[in-house]
C-alpha cells in the first residue's frame, strides 16, 4: 500500500486531488489542513485526516511522524499548499509578502525536509510540487507571487538531482488558470494593498478586472480535478515527468515567453493590461 500526504486541501486543487486519490484501492491517502472541520467530509472519501499547517515546525513534525509511525514512511508527498498575495512590488507590505513565503516556499521545503529521511530508508519515495505556469513567467501585479513559485521550481530542480541516487523522485505541476478560490484571494489581496490615491491605482484596477474575465473564460481555464488528474499521473506513474504543465492556454503562454523574449512579453502584457 502506498501512501500519500497531500497538503492544503481545505478547498480546490488540493481537495480534488484527495478525492481522486482515496478511490484507488493501493493508495493510503491522507488529507491536511489547518482546520480538521473544513476537511471532515474528505473522511467520507475514504481519505485520513490529519491537522497540518505548513507554517508551523511542530505541526509538520507531528504530521510526519503521525503517518511513520502507521506506515514506516511517506511514500509519496504532494506540496500542494498555497496562496497568491497580490499587489505592485512598491506598495505591497513585505509582512504579508513573508507571510505568503512562510507557506508557498518554506513550509514547501520543511516537509520535504521532514519526509526526506523515510523515503530514503526505503529506497523510494516521489515529491509532488505544485508551482503554477506563473513559476515560468509573470504578470504585473503578481510579482511576489510569481517569486513564490520560481523559488518552488528551483528547489526542485535542485532536489531532483539531489535525490535521485536515493530512488526518490521529484515532479512539479504547473496549472494555469483554475477555477477555484485562488482568483478571488488574489483579487481581495490586490484591494486590500490598493490605495485610492496610488500611482498604482489603475494598473491594480485593470489586472483585477483581466484576472476576473479570464477565470470566468471557459477557454483560458479548468476545473480542479483537471489538475487533480495530472497530478495523479505525477504521483503514480511509474516514470513521471519533471514538469507537468495543465491547460493548453498555461502551455501557450510560457512557450510563447520562451519563444519570444521577455522584451515581447512585455509588450503582449502591456497591451493585455494597459
């Protein structure tokens, strides 16, 4: 039986994945977050769950240990944990910019700390990192977010090759735009920073009113559980990728920064955004 800790999965991508996960018979899957409540219906799903906070060092301990002790190790972690903080890299208050890094990054890299020394007991183990194709290029008004998930992605890579002696694996997974709460906690951090009279304002004004259109397009976004999907592929598959991008708009815009330069995606943004 393999086991398998997925992190933030009180809502969207990461309550998708537990519901996707917890119908195979060979996957012992375990559901965390902050608040056991928002999670109770997960038990339902055939799901365990376990109080997790990956901003706090004694509450990853204790979840850590809770799945050893059962299982010997964690077979395989998926860092699905995160939020986008919004607003222009001038004015935005570095206490919530910390706060956002508290969770996207270094809880990310303390559980793979903490998990890491199982996996390698057992000769196997795989690790899950879910970034964003905002870890591969970047908008106006997501600019710490997007450091976020570029700090996500170099530590995998990094991880990848440090581990792999040790028959671990790492994946990251890379949505675009989903259709989940994400939008609506980026589009409230963006107000929550704007002020009437700032330089700012009306750049925050348009990125808040593109965000919004593009969620609501049907076209240019997807559901959780497509992500849910893929990121069962990275889990179980037996030779995973190192990168999963998810929806064909998130493949066409970091390819199209690939291709083109930064000097280009500049204008594409300015014109998308002014």
């Amino acid at each position: 039986m393999t086991t398998v800790l997925v992190t933030g999965t009180s809502s969207g991508i990461g309550r998708a994945t537990v519901r996707r996960l917890a119908r195979r018979p060979d996957l012992t899957v375990y559901a965390t977050a902050r608040n056991l409540d928002a999670i109770a219906d997960l038990a339902d799903s055939g799901a365990r769950l376990l109080p997790l906070d990956v901003a706090d060092e004694d509450s990853m301990r204790a979840a850590v240990a809770a799945v050893e002790t059962a299982h010997g190790h964690v077979d395989v972690l998926v860092n699905n944990a995160g939020y986008g903080e919004y607003g222009p890299i001038e004015e935005t208050a570095l206490d919530r910019v910390r706060a956002q890094f508290e969770t996207n990054v270094f809880g990310l890299a303390r559980l793979t700390q903490l998990v890491l020394p199982g996996m390698r007991r057992a000769g196997r183990g795989r690790i899950v990192n879910v970034s964003s194709m905002g870890g591969r290029l970047v908008f106006p008004g997501g600019g710490y977010y997007h450091a976020s998930k570029y700090a996500v992605e170099a530590i995998s890579d990094a991880l990848r090759q440090e581990v792999r002696p040790f028959g671990v694996d790492v994946a990251i997974v890379e949505p675009g735009l989903i259709r989940t709460g994400f939008g609506a906690v980026a589009s409230s951090s963006l107000g929550a920073g704007a002020d009437p009279g700032s330089p700012y304002r009306r750049m925050v004004e348009t990125v808040d009113a593109v965000m919004a259109r593009s969620y609501r397009n049907r076209l240019l976004s997807a559901t959780p559980d497509t992500v849910a999907r893929v990121i069962e592929r990275a889990a179980t598959g037996r030779r995973p990728r190192t990168r999963y991008l998810v929806t064909a708009a998130a493949w066409a815009m970091v390819h199209t920064r690939r291709l083109l330069g930064a000097r280009v995606f500049d204008t594409v943004n300015r014109l998308q955004f002014r």
